[in-house]
C-alpha cells in the first residue's frame, strides 16, 4: 500500500496542490480517451488536434492571465470586451489608416497597456474593487467597441492573419512531416530531461530524499512519449499546417509565466499578495504595485487574444469577445486556484482550460448540441470545484489511495492505517 | 459553594481519537455544583477537544466514555443539544455580528417572537436585564463594532445567560482583554459562583487561575496529570506549570547578563493621526530610545496606542504621519515605506500573526523568507537551494517543530508559528526588532524559548523592543520599560525599579512627565 | 548512476518513440488541397454539416429540421449543428472545424457573422469539402463555393412597396410619416434588404410625399443590433418618445422582419398611438396571426422548405460530381470573388392573398381561414 503512496508522491511530487493537480490531469486523460473511443479515433487525429489549438489558444492565453488576476485575490470581468475593443482599433487602424500588420500588433498591445493601467489604476491607487472597476470596463470597453465599429465587420490584412491562423513555413528536406514543428518537439523533449536532471540536482543539494532512478525513468518516459505524440500529430497534419503559430505563442507565454509565478520574487508577491494582503504589505511587499501590474498585465493579453481571434476569424466582428470572461475563468477554477486568491498555478489554469476545450470539441465531434455543451460545461466547473472543496474539508485527497481502498480490507497487512491519514497524525502531534 | 456539593458534570473516561492520533486518553473531569473550574494544559493537551466533547461539537458516538451531567447520563450529538441543557461555551474568538446591535446579538437565532415577527420591546427590555446581570452599560442599541473587546466579551456572557445557561465553559476569555477588563471579568465569575452558577474557564493566565478558581483540573498530551483543590493543597503558579510541563521550571526566564551598548536608535517627538478619524491623535509626540543590546519593554493598556506607534514607525503602516524624526546611529532617516523601514535594518513582529504576520496559504519556508527574498535571489529569480538551506538552517537554530520546512505554517501550533515568524524577521538582518505581544497564545514552555531568542538577538549587538500587555513578562525580561498612556509616553522605569505597582498606575493615570 | 538514469530514459523513451511512430498514421498523404466545386463527386451516405445560427427565430429551427430530414431522406448522414446564444462566432467556427476533422463532404453554413469565417471555410476547402453559403453570403474569403438565398434585395423591393401600398389604402394622400428599421449590421443581408426598400422609397420621400419622421435615414441609425427584438422595441420607444410626442402621427413602419415588426407593434400599442402600416418578412407564425387579425400589413413568404429543398437538391448534383444549377453569376461578389448563387424568388403576404400563399403549409393554412 505505502508503496503505492510513494509511487504517486515520487510521480506527482506529494504536496495537495500537486494532488490536485494530478487529480486534473487524469480528468484530463479520461477525457481524452474517453472521446477518442467515442468519435472512433477523431479527437487525436492531427486535423482537430490543430484546430482545437487554434481555437482555444485565445481562451488560454486569458487564463494564464487571469490565473495571476485571481492569485492576487481580484478578478476581471473586462478581459472579453477589451479583446473586442482592441481587435476593432487594430482592425481599423489597418484597414482605413493603412497600417503594416506588425506595428498594428505592437498598437493592439500598447492599447491593452493603457486599458490595463487604467483599470489597474483604480484597482490598485483608488481601492475600488477589482470587480466594480471591471464590471464597468465590461460595459465601457464593448460600448467603445460598438462606437468605433459602427457594429460593422472590419477584415484585417493577409499578414495579420497569421497570428491567429498561420502554420509554420515548410522548410527543409521532405521528411513527411512539418519539419519545424520536429524541432520544436525535439526542443521540447530536450527541455524535460534537463528541467528533471536539473530538478534532481537541486534535491542532492537539498539534501532531499532522491526518487529512486526507475522512477524519474518513468516519469521522463512519460513526458516524452507524450511530447512525441503531439509532435508527431501537429507536424503530420496536411501539408501546409503545424503546430499553429496561436499554439506557440501560447506555449511561450505558459512557459514564461508559469516561470514568473514560480521562481521570481514578483511572482511570489503575487501570491503573497492573494494569501494575506495586510501582512505581505507588512513585509515589504508594494501593493499598489503588485495589484496594478497584475491588473495591468491581464489586459495587455486580453488585447493579445483579442487579436488572436481576429485574425483567426479575418476580421474584427461585434459579437468578438463575449463571454471569453467566463470561460477563462472557468478555466482558472477548474484548474484549482482558490476562489479566496493565494492559491492556483499557471499549469493548473492551462490544464483546467483544455479539458473545458477537449470537452467543447468532443461534445462537438460527437454532433451534441450547443445547449447541451453548455449544461454539461457548467457541470463540469460545479463539479470541478466541489470536488476541491469537498476534499479540502475531508483532510488530504488521495486518488490512488480512494481506488484502492475496495482491495485493502483483503490487505493481510489490514491493520496498517491507512496512508494518507497517518502522515496526517504526525503533523497533529506536531502541531500540539 | 459548599466542599461537599454534588458534582454537576462528571465526563468518565473520555477516549477521542482522530485518524492517527489519539487527542483524548481516558480523561476524567469532574466539576461540582456552584465552582469555579479551571482547566490548565499546553497548547495541544487536549482541553479545547474535551471541551468540543462536552459541547456536542464531537457529537456522541464519535468518542468513548461517559458524560454525567446533573445526575443523568446525556449523548448530546449537537451544540443546539448540550445549550438546551444549559451547557453554553464562549469561544476565544467570539460570535458576535459586528455591524448588530447588542440587542440583535443577545437574541440572534433566539429572537423572542410574536406573531410571527420579531417582539423587539420585550427583547430590548430582556436585553436591559441580562446587560445588568453582567454589569455592562451601554445603550443595546450600540453597535458591536463600536465597543471595545471587554464589553463584546460581557455581551457574549449575556447571550449565555439569555439561553438559561447553567453551566458556563468560558475558553480563553481574557486573552485579549486589558488588565482592567480582565479583572473585571474574573469578578463577574466570582459573582455568579455567589448566585451558584458553575464556571469552566480554560486560560493560560496562571495569576487569574490562581487568583479565582476553586478546582484545578491539568491535562498533559491528552491524559488527566491531576486535579487540584486550591485552598487545600495550597496551590500557586509554580505549582501548576510543573503539572503542565511535567517538570519544574527553574525560572521563567533565561538567565542573562546585559550588554548594553549606545543609544543608536531614536525617535523624536513622533505624532500621528487616526486614520479616519480627525480629531483623533494616535501617537502624541513620543520620543524614546533604544541601544544597543538592550530590551526596552512598552507597557500599556490595551488600545493605549503601543501596536499603533510601532507600526507607524514601520514605513508608516498605521494613520498619518504629523510630525516626529527618527535617527538611527545618529543620523536621520526617512521611513515612508516598509520596504525604507526593512532596509534601515527595522523588522516588526507583528501582535496578530495569523491576520496580518503570515500567509497562512504558505510553507514554512516561504514564511522564513519573504520579507527579504532578495537575500535568495539571483537577477529576481529564487535560488530554491539557497531558500531550503537558510530555512533549515532556522529550523535548527530556534528549533521550530515541523516535519520539513515544505510543511504549511497553518499546521503548525501557535508557537512554533511565532518562531516562524520570528525567523522571517531575523532573517531581514534587522538592527531593531519591535516585537508586538510575542508571547500571546503561546505555552509556557513555547515562551521560555522565544525569550531565549530575544536574548540571543541582543546578545549580538542588536535592540528588541517588546510591547506586551503581560506586565510579569515585561518586568522579567526589559532593561527598561517605557509606558504608554493615551498615544503619549508617560513613564520610562529602569529594571531595578519594574514592579507592576508603578508600571500600573503610570499605564492607567496620565501623570505630566512627557520623556525627553 | 548518472549513466543507468540516461540508459533508462534513452531505452523507455526509444520503446515509447516507436510505438508511437508506428501507432501515429500521418496524415499527409490524405490531403487533397484545393479540390474545386464540382469535379469528382463524392459517396453516397458521406457526411453533409449543417451549421446553422443560434436558435434565435423559428426559421432557423424549422431549417435545421428540414435539413435533417431532407438529407437523411437523400441518403446522406447529416451533422446540424446550432451555434449556442452567447458565444455565436466562436461556436460557430468551431462547429465548422469539427465537421471539417469529421470528414464532411459539404458543408452548409448559416452564417452568424459572414465576414469571421474565412479561417474554418479555408479549412474546409483545404480538406477538399464544398462549401455552400445558406441564406447569407460569407465574405472575405476566396473559399466560397455556392450561395443559396431567396432574392434578398427583391425583397426589400417588395417590402418598400409593401409599405406605399398599405398607406395609400388608409389614406389616400400623402404626406406619409414612416420610420425605417434595418436587421443587425454584422450580418450582410441587412443591407441588401435596406437597399431594395430604399430603392422604392427614395424617390417617394426626395419629392416630400413621405416624410421620415425621426429623420434617421442611414442605415447605420436604424440597425438593429443582434436582430433582437429588444432592440428594435427600444429604439421605437425612443422614437416615439422623441418624435412623435404631440399629435403627430405614424403612418407607416418599414420592419425587415417578422420578429422585429412585432417588437414595433408592441412599442406602439405601448404608447397608445394609432396602429401603423408596418412590414415585415420570414412569415412567422405569430406574425401571419397578426396579419390576419389586421396589425401587422405584410409578411415575405421565403419558404425554408423549398430553399431548403434546392439546398439538398444542390448537395445532391454535387454528390454526383455535376454541376449544381444557378441562376445568378454576377451579381454576389463577397469581396474576394464572385460566388455564383441560386435564388429563389420572394412572395409577398398581405391579409388578401394569404390563404393562397400558405396553402402549402401545413403550420400557417389553418391560420389564414
């Protein structure tokens, strides 16, 4: 039994959130394989694989975003509407004022800065509730939008396109296969072997306990088949596609933030910020600074994923934007941060956010309606989330340790307490 | 009371166990009609449990034993079941709606009714009467917000009275009220012993244990150690600390042999305001000094404007700043923020760890470092090896019990909390650590040890100043104690004239001698 | 110990790598590129998608029935799909992504926004499926194959007309007062309809016989966003508030549809001013009740069963890998090419020759006796 234990605390690291976490992802998982039985193989063929990329990215983009917004215990209601408002100035200014689509992009951010210093302005220097400030840019920014838009369709420029809907170029031998997105798998299983090495030196420095080798073997072999599955997928689809650009910048933007969050000083304001306020400002922490940066930041990748879904869609359209607020939001909850702030991680949010994706889409492959979907959505967030709290209020979770409990009443060994309860005691004592 | 009253409660053996750990073992506990009950132990011997058994809290089942209650045995499966029986408990944290009137609150979920809405004449009239037998005037339509501590402590003594209370089990009551309001509460136990209502009163407060109760029952890791009889076994605080710990304590203090050095730290003529309110001046031109190797101690009642001074010196986290400098090694220095404050070498512990001086969501050893993670940052990004070697390396030195640093603070008991915070602030490298009420909700043993800390500290060249409202301790471990009446500084007493006496009347009377 | 660890990953990643390789069938050689309209047909019983707009009137929903049936009849499986209330566009497109990865021959789309599609219709074209415009022409994009819609800019003719006729037979001479209503400016036929009316009444209200009461001309003043009724019901309240406080009376209201027609009457009767002559189009049920019971002046009978019909009819000539019939290669350019389209003609429903238009229909005949 307590090798079970070590084995899901050696695989998934032994803390809760890392339980939850794991909780997640095999959601995720059974998702997955759930789906791909049921569409008889359409849900990892290399044609939805890509389009399920490209049409969520702008949806996960928002969560990482908002995963930082909640963290620091706000919330932002306005992301939608500023992703609107920014795809329609973008759009304009290319279209009637003829501006190149790079600087268009660099415009779209710039006015995502100042939306965000705006709102984070009265968040952070006035005091006013996170969720005043963007209730009213909700209702602000999608009247702005309908103001400069008339409410009309504006296309935007070849060019521009591409952030939403481009592919990797075809370069280099005919291998089969989009040979960029090959070496970006290749990168990224190099990535995974040297973040573990990597991980496993900074134990021994520790002077931690070492997972035993097999296991960190295991683990690695995991990642990889996984990395190289989806490698093989989005570099095999029709000539022409790859990994989508959207996908990329998504990836880079998870890779750098969940960076931000873990291992910099800012990132832990954040968090210090969300879990106790009064006493992060009693050491040293600046506020102001952290809730109008993390205020601020949401809205440039609300602006970010604005664009990315019009350039998807070819154009800035008046219904862009509605109701994105719910669905990174979702997302974030699903992934497991807390309602109360200080708690949750970018990979958690990213997670949370795929499986409400793999489920849209499979729901969708299946031919179930949209009515439907959205019941079965707002199940799964309920759900999702009372799980947390559920097992939060029943002490550790332990999902091996649940699957288990049929067989250990036949256990020889019966006497021996059960795992997750007895690491509890020491803790009581300890606590005494 | 009379010796040979018949018990009202006997709990019989009680045994409660929790997933792995065994919290009550075969406890006895019996309280006889018309006493004052005091229960002793170290945080974590099991008194609040026994208590959530007797309440109904743990409800009946979920333990093993018997409760004897008024000749008859009871199961109470509910806290509705054990108030119904006249058994009432005030927690430490109380239950009252700030934004209520006392009215509201004395008869909130009891609301007399008629007709289906609620009688507020006859509950304002019931309210006049219990308000009268706990001795609070007030008007019953103040809001709870609006009077202090001791009184929200008396209203919820009322609310007991309003539910017919016959046993009254009172946790912690005077741990966040002032000298005066605390003896003001002790006399109100004696009057109800007068009226034969029986107190159980579980306090950390060994004088106020000594001062009023009759039987003394003392707990130790779950296990009954003995019960005392007061007057018969003649029994004082050392007495009932070596029940507590198991052994005698030599001295509540450690030893030490001051080193003090030169003033280097001053603040001059230091006033500042309310923060809402106008009128109202929090600090009064306060000057005082510090040097180095020297414990100053500041004594006050509580609200007497000691935790707001304090912060305000702190990157001015409290009201707004008026007028006052502060020099530090003879030179002045600018603490507009608290990140100015830590760097000019200042660390403040704060009164409430668990509102204001943790983040109870982290682990120990981002506690142990936050206030100053540039210390293990290389270009703004954390060095985890460097974060874990520091955090063991305080683990070991203030020996904090935890199974690893990567534990969760919230897990942790109350002093090895301190400690934790202790070690954040120690961590800051600080010249000048204000530690607010150090000791509050600690155990005794958890005590000694933080005073051995404070001692370390000034032993390397550093000055503590401790705000405590626990005069024995200021008087036991400061060089010198300033006192603190309404905003002002209205004494300075060296070591060798402490005595609670003069603190006392220079804490409560604002005599005219504002300090150079 | 460094080397057993590097050993271990190298030996399961190699197993992992190859099962995978070989379980991953690439998809490449599949792709047919750009397999234009027409050529080589396709299996019967292939997969046909469907995607329409959010349920938002009872044609839509009648139209997705149709559909369902009719290519279920035809022998072809068929995939309808709605997109949801809130999240129209992106629903929308990833209904039309999922169909494309599910292998659709043809897909019909009912465009919630024509002008955000371009992406999924590429998709679809590179996947080597057809696709077919229903009702509304999806534009900046060169990926379009058919367009199938009733004669929309006929019926803002008719409907302009609609509207002089039901006036002069209240009162025989002018000057009118009318307000003009328009449909939601995302969707492209709104302003074909405004159009067709406008060429009607233009020339009426340049020489003064009918007077635009509020003075709101341009189209962008009298959009109405979404089609939502609520809106349309708003402005009226507005319009009537600001414009027609006094005596002034409303001789007649141009509503490009059924829904909205309704929403104007309510406002109307809300301010307790005299019934106006006002249009309407989609043939609602509620609406031809109306008619009947001599509110509401007139509707457009654009029959879904027979646009739907041609659509299936349209499908199935594809399926054979012949040329689907049009009628009109000229007039439909969405930006980027022209489409060639197959309209149907409008008819025009007042109270007098209902009973001859719904005879067909099985909902709205009884409704006319």
């Amino acid at each position: 039994m307590s090798r079970i234990t070590d084995l899901q605390k050696n695989l998934f690291g032994g803390t809760t959130s890392n339980a939850r976490q794991f909780g997640m992802i095999s959601t995720l998982v059974a998702i997955v394989v759930l789906f791909q039985i049921w569409t008889d193989g359409l849900t990892l063929t290399s044609g939805n694989l890509i389009a399920v990329v490209s049409q969520y990215s702008y949806i996960l983009i928002l969560a990482v975003g908002m995963l930082m917004v909640i963290v620091a215990g706000h919330i932002d209601l306005s992301v939608g509407s500023v992703a609107a408002f920014t795809g329609i100035v973008v759009a304009k200014a290319m279209q009637e004022h003829s501006l190149p689509w790079p600087l268009g992009i660099l415009l779209g951010l710039l006015v995502g800065a100042a939306i965000g210093a705006w709102q984070g302005f009265w968040v952070a220097y006035i005091g006013v509730p996170a969720f005043i400030v963007t209730l009213a840019g909700m209702m602000l920014f999608r009247g702005a939008n309908q103001y400069i838009g008339n409410a009309d369709t504006v296309p935007v420029p070849e060019g521009f396109r591409k952030i939403g809907a481009g592919f990797l170029p075809e370069v280099g031998p005919d291998t089969g296969y989009n040979n960029l997105t090959l070496l970006l798998g290749l990168a990224a299983c190099a990535g995974v072997v040297w973040r573990e090495w990597k991980a496993r030196q900074t134990r021994r420095e520790m002077n931690a306990d070492l997972a035993p080798l097999w296991v960190t073997g295991v683990r690695l072999a995991v990642m990889i088949a996984v990395i190289v599955f989806a490698t093989l997928r989005f570099a095999g689809g029709r000539v022409g596609t790859s990994l989508p650009i959207s996908g990329i910048i998504l990836i880079a933007l998870v890779l750098a933030y969940s960076h931000y969050t873990r291992n910099t000083i800012g990132g832990r304001h954040i968090y210090a910020v969300g879990g106790n306020a009064r006493a992060a400002e009693l050491s040293g922490v600046k506020l102001k600074r952290v809730n109008f940066a993390v205020m601020m930041n949401m809205s440039v990748l609300a602006a970010l994923a604005g664009m990315i879904f019009v350039a998807r869609s070819a154009a800035s359209g008046p219904q862009d934007g509605l109701s994105w607020e719910l669905d990174a939001i979702a997302a974030v909850f699903i992934g497991g941060a807390a309602v109360s702030g200080g708690l949750g991680t970018v990979s958690g949010s990213i997670v949370g956010g795929l499986v409400m994706a793999l489920l849209n889409n499979g729901l969708q492959l299946q031919g179930v309606g949209s009515d439907m979907v959205q019941i079965i959505k707002g199940l799964v967030l309920l759900l999702a989330v009372a799980f947390d709290v559920y097992n939060k209020s029943q002490g550790r979770f332990s999902i091996i340790g649940t699957l288990t409990r049929p067989f250990r009443r036949e256990d020889p060994a019966g006497t021996a307490a059960p795992p997750a309860p007895a690491s509890d005691a020491d803790k009581t004592k300890v606590a005494g | 009371m009379t010796p040979t009253a018949p018990n009202l409660l006997e709990m019989r053996s009680i045994t409660k166990t929790f997933p792995g750990v065994t919290a009550l073992a075969d406890v006895s506990l019996a309280v006889r009609e018309g006493e004052i009950h005091a229960i002793c132990g170290e945080n974590g011997a099991g008194k609040s449990t026994l208590m959530k058994v007797l309440s109904g809290v743990h409800p009946h089942g979920s333990y093993s034993g018997d409760i004897v209650y008024r000749g008859e045995q009871v199961r109470f499966d509910s806290i509705r079941a054990s108030e119904q029986a006249g058994i009432v408990i005030i927690h430490q944290e109380l239950a009252l709606v700030p934004g209520m009137s006392i009215t509201e609150n004395l008869f909130l979920g009891n609301e007399p009714r008629r007709r289906g809405s609620i009688d507020w004449k006859s509950a304002q009239r019931r309210a006049l009467e219990l308000m009268e037998q706990v001795g609070l005037r007030e008007d019953p339509d103040t809001l709870i917000k609006d009077i202090g501590v001791g009184k929200q402590q008396l209203v919820e003594i009322a609310k007991a009275f309003a539910k017919d209370v016959k046993l009254l089990i009172l946790d912690e009551p005077t741990a966040a009220l002032n000298e005066a309001d605390s003896q003001h509460l002790l006399d109100l136990l004696r009057g109800f012993r007068e009226r034969g209502i029986t107190s159980i009163m579980i306090s950390h407060k060994l004088n106020e244990i000594e001062a009023v109760a009759d039987t003394i029952t003392i707990l130790r890791d779950g296990r009954t150690i003995e019960s005392l009889d007061v007057k018969a076994d003649g029994v004082n605080e050392d007495r009932i600390v070596r029940g507590m710990v198991g052994r005698e304590l030599d001295s509540r203090f450690p030893d030490r042999t001051p080193a003090i050095g030169e003033v280097f730290f001053e603040v001059r003529d230091w006033t500042v305001r309310h923060p809402t309110s106008d009128e109202r001046m929090v600090c009064k031109g306060s000057s005082f000094q510090v040097r180095r190797g020297e414990i100053v101690g500041f004594a006050g009642l509580m609200g007497a404007g000691r935790t707001e001074l304090a912060m305000s010196l702190f990157g001015r986290s409290y009201g707004t700043w008026l007028s006052g400098q502060v020099f530090k090694d003879g030179k002045e220095i600018r603490l507009k923020t608290v990140a100015d404050a830590i760097g000019h070498g200042l660390a403040y512990v704060s009164e409430d760890r668990k509102s204001i001086g943790l983040n109870l969501l982290d682990d120990v050893k981002t506690s142990m470092v936050a206030a100053k993670l540039s210390k293990i940052a290389r270009r703004r990004v954390i060095d985890p090896v460097r974060e874990h070697r520091i955090a063991e390396d305080y683990r070991t030195s203030l020996r904090i019990k935890t199974p690893s640093v990567d534990e969760g603070v919230v897990k942790l008991s109350g002093g090895n909390q301190q400690k934790v915070v202790l070690a954040k602030w120690m961590f800051t490298d600080p010249d000048l650590l204000i530690l607010d009420e150090p000791t509050r909700g600690i155990d005794v043993g958890a005590k000694f040890e933080i005073y051995g800390i404070i001692q370390r500290l000034v032993a390397q060249g550093k000055g503590v100043v401790v705000i405590s409202s626990e005069l024995p301790e200021l008087i036991g471990l400061c060089d010198r104690i300033y006192t603190v009446f309404e905003g002002a500084i209205t004494g300075e007493v060296a070591r060798a004239d402490a005595d609670p006496e003069v603190l006392m009347k220079q804490m409560t009377a604002n005599k005219k001698s504002p300090t150079p | 110990m460094r080397r057993t660890l590097i050993k271990s990953i190298t030996a399961v990643g190699a197993a992992a790598l190859l099962t995978l390789a070989t379980a991953c069938s690439n998809e490449r050689e599949g792709s047919s590129g750009s397999d234009s309209a027409g050529g080589k047909g396709f299996s019967k019983g292939s997969l046909i998608g469907v995607a329409l707009p959010a349920k938002t009137s009872e044609n839509w929903v009648l139209a997705g029935d149709l559909f369902t049936n009719g290519l279920k009849d035809a022998g072809f499986k068929a995939d309808v799909q709605y997109a949801g209330a809130s999240t129209t566009v992106a629903d929308q497109q990833a209904q039309i992504s999922s169909m494309v990865t599910k292998g659709a021959k043809v897909i019909v789309i009912g465009a919630t926004d024509a002008s955000q599609l371009a992406t999924q219709v590429k998709q679809a074209k590179d996947e080597g499926a057809t696709v077919i415009a229903y009702d509304r022409l999806i534009t900046n994009t060169p990926d379009v194959d058919y367009y199938i819609a009733f004669d929309n800019f006929k019926v803002g003719e008719l409907q302009g007309q609609a509207l002089i006729d039901g006036m002069k037979a209240k009162k025989p001479k002018g000057p009118w007062t009318i307000e003009l209503f328009s449909g939601s400016p995302d969707d492209n036929n709104s302003k074909v309809f405004f159009e067709g009316a406008m060429k009607v009444l233009k020339p009426l209200i340049d020489k003064g016989d009918i007077v635009v009461g509020s003075g709101q001309k341009d189209i962008k003043q009298t959009a109405t966003q979404g089609w939502k009724a609520e809106n349309a019901q708003q402005r009226m309240d507005s319009l009537l508030t600001s414009a027609y406080s006094g005596k002034k009376t409303l001789d007649g209201v141009l509503s490009p549809n059924d829904t909205l027609a309704r929403a104007i009457l309510t406002s109307v009767k809300g301010a307790g001013k005299p019934v106006p002559v006002v249009t309407g189009q989609d043939s609602e049920v509620e609406s031809v009740k109306s008619i009947m019971a001599g509110v509401q002046y007139s509707t457009i009978n654009k029959d879904t069963r027979k646009l739907v019909a041609e659509t299936v009819n349209m499908i199935k000539s594809l399926q054979k890998g012949d040329k689907p019939t049009v009628n009109d290669t000229k007039s439909y350019n969405n930006g980027d090419k022209v489409v060639p389209a197959y309209l149907l003609p409008p008819v025009i429903v007042t109270k007098k020759n209902a009973a001859e238009a719904y005879a067909n229909d099985p909902k709205l005949a009884p409704l006319t006796k």
